[in-house]
C-alpha cells in the first residue's frame, strides 16, 4: 500500500519543518491524483449544465453526471441507478430522509430508535422531525469503554408498536467500532422497522453492499473516500422512495408546474431540485474506480492491521486511556493522554508534523456517557505506514515528557 503514496501529491510535504503524517482521514481524507485530473479534465473539457442543454457539452456533462449515478449504484451493489439521490454529504442525505420520508410517515407517538454511538448528523435531524411530529426518541445503549452497542436489549427496544425507524452508524468515527449492521437490519425488517444507515466512515474503506446489509437507506459522504467535498449521496430502496415527496422545490426536480401546483419526476431528480453537484460526481466516479481498482477488501485490512498494530503501541504508554473495541476496530483509535489536554495533544503533534484531532468529533452525546469531553484521535487509510504510526509515538512519548507523565 505505501507504493499508493505516489497518488497523492498532497502527503509529500514539510509542516513545520518535518514530514507531513496526515492521521486525520475520518475527517476527511486526501484526494489521488486520479480525482484532481479527472475533476479538471471535466472542467477543460466538457463543463455545461446538466439536463438542460440539448448541445454537445451539456450532453457530455449529463452523461458524465448520470454516469457517476450508475457507478454508485454498482459501487454499493444497488439494484437501480434510480436508487441512488446525489446529495452535499452524509448530513444532507439523512436530513433528507427526515424532512421527505420521516415527515410523509411519523406522528405523535412514533419511536425513532438511534444508537448512542451516533455523530451529530445522526442525531439532530431526528431531534428536529421528533419537535415537529411530536415522535420520541430512544436509544440503543454503548458498552463501557469496549465501545460495542449492548446487543442485549435490542429486540426489547424493537418489540415496541411505536418503533417507526431505526437509524445507526456502520463504524464510529470515536470509536472505530464496526457494528454488525446487516444483523441490525434484518431485526427491524421482522418488526417492519424502517433502517438507516449512516456509512460515513465506512464507504470507501471496506465493501458497502446494501443489499447484503438489507438496508432500506443508506447514507455517505464522497471526501471522506477520495471523492472530492460537497458531494454525497443517499441510497433509498426504490418502494419507498416512489412514495416519499420532494425534499425541495426548483429547477430539474419538475415534470410540470403551473402558476397554484407543479408535479414531480420520479426518483431520483425528484429529490435533486436546481443545479446539481454534477462536477464532483464526476470526481467521486474516479474515485470510486481508483478505490476499486485497490480492492475494498485488501483497504479494509490494511485499515484493521494498521489500527491494530497503533492500538497495541499506544497502549504500551503509561499513562494512556484508549477508547473503543480492543479488536475488531476500523482505522480510527481515540485516546487520552493524563494530565494532557486533547487540544494541547493535537496542538504539540501538529508541530512535530502529525495531524490529530482533538475534540468531542460530533459525538458529544457519545462523549457524556464516556465521561469525558474529549478524545485526541488517530485515523488511518490505505496510504498510511506503520513508520507513521511509529512517528506519532515517538511524538506523544515526547508530549508526555514535556507534560510530565
Ligand atoms: N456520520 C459520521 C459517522 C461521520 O463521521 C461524519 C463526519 O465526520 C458524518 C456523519 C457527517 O459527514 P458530512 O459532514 O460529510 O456530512
């Protein structure tokens, strides 16, 4: 995998006078040469509005748009291109669901049932619907500092009548935990329980297949997977979204409007109102063909080992407190050093030329149930090295000296 380095122009640079050891790919991750030169070819080449035009450029960017449509729908094994809604990101396609398919479907009384491992955008949007409809929420609880969802009183949870939706993370982006989502799925399926599933932190770094998970949404962001930013997308199963209406109103999302009422087109324009992100779906496709061509399951591994391989060094630390699955864990490993403040980690790391982040990552929920405000995190991708996680302990080591552990 250290050969795929060459790829990224970006990760061969000085910051602050020493090698750059970017640890920050649950943020975001860097982006191959493959995206940026097939982002400016498009530009160069075939750039004009998609859907509009009936000349050549427009037809080329439509092709290409709707091609990068077809691609997703391969990439996650859908069965219909028309099942796959381009969107800003995880966050706007799950706000989506709440304001189409959550505001068509709940009322006063309904359960949304969510997991306390869940990042803000899988929190709020349904805070919101649950204000607006008069729903409740309730959740599925996090074991300890083991960072597994506690299993135990799932089908309790999801015997309730009133249980309309359940929504939960693939993986973590605090903990790294990898949830058995396909299991999940197949229980709220007996019970006629809607499932969400925000895949953020798992596109792109291991095989997504939403009919294996049985999912009946599924939502992801492109630059957390080599795509560039601002495009996502959200995956509906084709019989829900017939009956969902339009998220919002405007351009290309018409059949017809007349002065008092318009009517839509089906899935997915319909829920794609004015100029689409089509440029950076032209990205994202590169990026789901350079993915691919690695192999997802071959990323995935080298997500596990080298996490794994981190997990055990940092835990050799004196004075370290690791949070999430001992094993079994994505790319993403947060930890608190004693007496050292996660900002102040991430502040001196950032000196020494490794990008950390420090804070609560969206998950403040999840951070009061740990008892804590904050975790430094570490998080990997293909292109890092086991001789970068051997820099960021050489780092800390030196942080704790600095701060006296
Ligand atoms: N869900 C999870 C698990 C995430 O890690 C993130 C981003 O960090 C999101 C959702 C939100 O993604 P975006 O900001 O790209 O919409």
């Amino acid at each position: 995998m250290e050969s795929l380095r060459k790829d990224f122009p970006i990760l061969d640079q000085q910051v602050h006078g020493h090698p750059l050891v970017y640890l920050d790919n649950a943020a975001t991750s860097q982006k191959p040469r493959a995206v940026i030169e097939a982002l400016s070819r498009f530009y160069e080449n075939d750039n004009a509005n998609v859907h509009r035009g009936i000349h050549e450029l427009s037809r080329r960017a439509t092709e290409a748009f709707e091609g990068a449509r077809d691609r997703v729908a391969k990439f996650i094994n859908a069965r219909a291109s028309s099942e796959i809604i381009f969107t800003r990101g995880t966050t706007e396609g799950i706000n989506l669901v709440a304001n189409t398919w959550g505001v068509k479907n709940l009322k006063a009384g309904d359960t949304i049932v969510l997991t306390e491992m869940e990042h803000h955008s899988n929190i709020v949007p349904w805070q919101l619907l649950a204000a607006r409809c008069g729903a409740k929420l309730a959740y599925l609880p996090v074991t300890g500092d083991d960072g597994l969802l506690d299993l135990s009183g799932l089908d309790g949870l999801l015997h309730d009548q009133s249980v309309k939706l359940f929504a939960f993370t693939h993986v973590s982006n605090t903990l790294g935990t990898i949830n058995p989502v396909a299991e999940l799925c197949a229980k709220a399926r007996r019970r006629n329980i809607i499932t969400l599933v925000d895949a953020a932190q798992s596109a792109g770094h291991r095989p997504v297949d939403v009919q294996e998970i049985g999912c009946d949404f599924l939502a992801f962001s492109g630059h957390k997977m080599c795509g560039p930013s601002g495009i996502g997308v959200l995956y509906g199963r084709h019989e829900l979204l017939g009956d969902m209406p339009p998220f919002q109103g405007g351009g290309d999302m018409i059949a017809n409007v007349d002065f008092f009422a318009s009517t839509w087109k089906d899935a997915p324009h319909k829920f794609e109102a004015g100029t689409p992100n089509f440029a950076d779906a032209v990205g994202l496709h590169a990026a789901m063909d350079y993915l691919a061509a690695i192999g997802l399951d071959k990323i995935a591994r080298h997500d596990q080992e080298l996490s794994a391989y981190a997990y055990e060094r940092l835990s050799r630390l004196r004075g370290i407190r690791l949070f999430g699955p001992k094993k079994e864990r994505s790319g993403v490993v947060s930890f608190l050093l004693n007496n050292v403040h996660a900002h102040d980690v991430v502040t001196v790391a950032d000196q020494r030329g490794v990008a950390l982040r420090g804070g609560h990552h969206c998950n403040q929920p999840l951070m009061k149930k740990l008892g804590v405000e904050s975790t430094a995190r570490a998080s990997f991708y293909f292109y890092n090295t086991a001789g970068e996680v051997d820099r960021l302990i050489e780092v800390l080591t030196e942080i704790q000296k600095f701060f006296g552990e």
